[in-house]
C-alpha cells in the first residue's frame, strides 16, 4: 500500500469533515467552548484531527466569519485569555444541511463499495 497516496487521500477527505464535526461538537455544548477544549472534544471522538490542532482554528475562524459561530474573549486565571465560541441560528441551520449531506454521501459512497466488494 503506498501511504503516501493514503495520507493524501485522509487530507483531502478530512477537509470538509473538520467543519461538520467543529459545528456539531459547538452545537451539542451546553456552554460556550474555546478552541482547546473544542480540539479535546474532537480528539476523544476518535480523531477527527489526528492530533493537529493547530489546524481547528483556522476552520474555527471561518465559520466565525460565515456566521456559523460567533466568539467572545474572556480572561483567563492561568494564562492568556481564552477566546470562546458558540453556535448562531445560522450555523445550526449549516449543521443541518451539511448533516444531511454527509449521510447522503456516506450512504452513496456505501452503497458503492458495497457493491464492488460483493
């Protein structure tokens, strides 16, 4: 198996699916998140980052800047402050959607290797 072409394949299957998991884990939230706690959230679903959390918050500022988060900054008693993110009506509306199309597609792209595999 050559792993590089599998890591591309993990990157590139990886792009939207950051988004999706950041949304829902935002919306299930009782309180506001910052952006550690959303990324240990994330790690403990199994991986959706892979251990790059650096990479959540680029994807944290452009769903801000759609209008699918807004954020507060409150300060911090161990250490810098700490910059907070909720879900807007917005993003719940994107969660939906984008939830929709994720099934679809997993039950498309399922119906397919299965297919080929039987």
């Amino acid at each position: 198996m050559d792993e590089a072409l599998l890591r591309k394949f993990q990157r590139e299957l990886s792009a939207g699916t950051v988004s999706l998991a950041l949304l829902a884990v935002v919306a299930a939230a009782a309180e506001p998140m910052y952006g550690y706690q959303i990324a240990k959230r994330l790690e403990s679903l199994d991986g959706v980052l892979s251990g790059k959390q650096s990479a959540l918050y680029p994807v944290l500022r452009n769903l801000e800047a759609g209008g699918l988060l807004e954020s507060f900054v409150e300060p911090s008693m161990s250490g810098p402050p700490r910059r907070y993110y909720r879900i807007t009506a917005a993003g719940r509306a994107a969660l939906a959607d984008w939830s929709a199309a994720w099934r679809a597609t997993r039950d498309s792209v399922d119906t397919v290797l299965k297919g080929k595999t039987a």
